[in-house]
C-alpha cells in the first residue's frame, strides 16, 4: 500500500548500465529497461503506485545506481 510505503527507488541514469538486475529482483515488477536516447537501455520505475519500497533493486544493483529516496523528499509529480 503506498502509504506504508517510505521510499522509492530513484535511478542514477548515468551510472544505469541496463544490466537489468534490478528488473529481475524487483518482487512487485515495478521496474523495466527502456531505450533512451543513444539506443541505450537504462532502469525506469515505470509503476511508482505498484513501488513496496522493499530497496531490492537498490541492494542489487552492482553499479550503485539506485538509491532509496524517503517520499517526503521527493519533488511532486509533474
């Protein structure tokens, strides 16, 4: 429920390799590799609603690109 929820995953995109560990841990299947532009791939949190919070992706990510950020400390949604 996101109101239990503390945090949510923010994804450093310059340290994203798209490696896609962090799709493959995430419990609630939240997370998914997207082209961007360059034909790269690189992590997105594409359900943020769907987000527990567990930190899954953020341990996993062998590249420290995932960081839990507290909700309270996150921009409002554009």
């Amino acid at each position: 429920m996101a109101s239990e929820r503390k945090a949510l995953p923010v994804i450093d995109t310059t340290r994203c390799t798209g490696c896609g560990w962090c799709v493959a841990v995430c419990p609630p299947h939240v997370l998914s590799l997207a082209v961007v532009p360059g034909w790269q791939k690189k992590s997105t949190l594409h359900d943020e609603a769907g987000c527990t919070g567990c930190a899954k992706c953020a341990v996993r990510c062998p590249f420290d690109a995932i960081t839990m950020q507290r909700i309270a400390d996150l921009p409002p949604p554009r």
